[in-house]
C-alpha cells in the first residue's frame, strides 16, 4: 500500500513539472529575436565602406532576447551599449523582464557611448547593426 501511495504521489508531482518556455517576444522586435553571428564588420572611410569578414573561429555570438535585451554569447550585456535602438527606422526599447548582468569587463573599459543603435534587415535572416556613425556589424542568423 505506501508503495502505491508513493508511486501516485511522483506521479502527481512529476506531472506537475512543466517545460519553461520563453515568453513571447515583443511584437516590435519578434522578427530579430534569437542568436546572430558577426560575419563582418564595416567601417566609412571617405566616401567608401571598408568591410573585413569576421574570422571563422573567432566570430562573435549576439542573442536578442525575447524582451528586447541584447546580450553577448556568454549571456551578459556588452559594455557601453546605447539606450535608444531602432530597428529599420522604428525606435524600440530594451524591457529586460529577466535578470542581465553586464559583461564583468566592463569595469576596465572607458566607454565613448553612441547615441543609438540602428539595425536594420536588408534581407532575411541578415541584420546590419550601425553601432556608431559609419561603424557596422552584419550579422547572420545563427540556425
């Protein structure tokens, strides 16, 4: 008899768990959300765009989360990053809604904070990051 007590006991409990789901993202930023990889880097020189590809092994991980955050691929927020964003000429605003902890390397970094960043989606599953007048990421959806 316990051993039937306890077995619907489990079972109680155990049906009880539910799978944690991320909420749904906010309906401004849905079409970024998730993880992106820098596959190059631009910069304005004179009246050029100089783009550098980003290496293979070292291509950075960015995540935009279901609220909004903007984190790096060890899940912290970068350093000196701006409080206005626009994403293809819409402003949006960062709601963080779960805990973001700021890159702990940040404590050493002297930020020279841009005003805004503006991402823009010339194409799908690819995003252009301006972070600072004439300075971009492209970045790639990672799969």
């Amino acid at each position: 008899m316990k051993k039937l007590i306890t077995f619907v006991l489990l079972l109680a409990v155990f049906t009880q768990c539910k799978k944690r789901e991320e909420p749904e993202p906010l309906p401004e930023i849905a079409s970024i959300v998730g993880k992106w990889r820098v596959t190059a880097y631009s910069r304005t020189e004179g009246d050029s765009l100089v783009t550098t590809p980003a290496s293979g092994g070292q291509a950075t991980i960015y995540q935009f989360r279901f609220d909004g955050a903007f984190l790096d691929e060890h899940g912290y927020m970068p350093c000196c990053l701006p409080q206005k964003f626009t994403l293809n000429g819409q402003p949006f605003e960062q709601k963080p809604l779960a805990p973001v902890k700021l890159d702990p390397i940040c404590s050493s970094v002297y930020c020279i904070t841009c005003p805004e960043m503006k991402i823009t989606t010339p194409i799908a599953d690819v995003i252009m990051i301006e972070t600072c007048k004439g300075n971009f990421m492209t970045l790639a959806r990672e799969k």
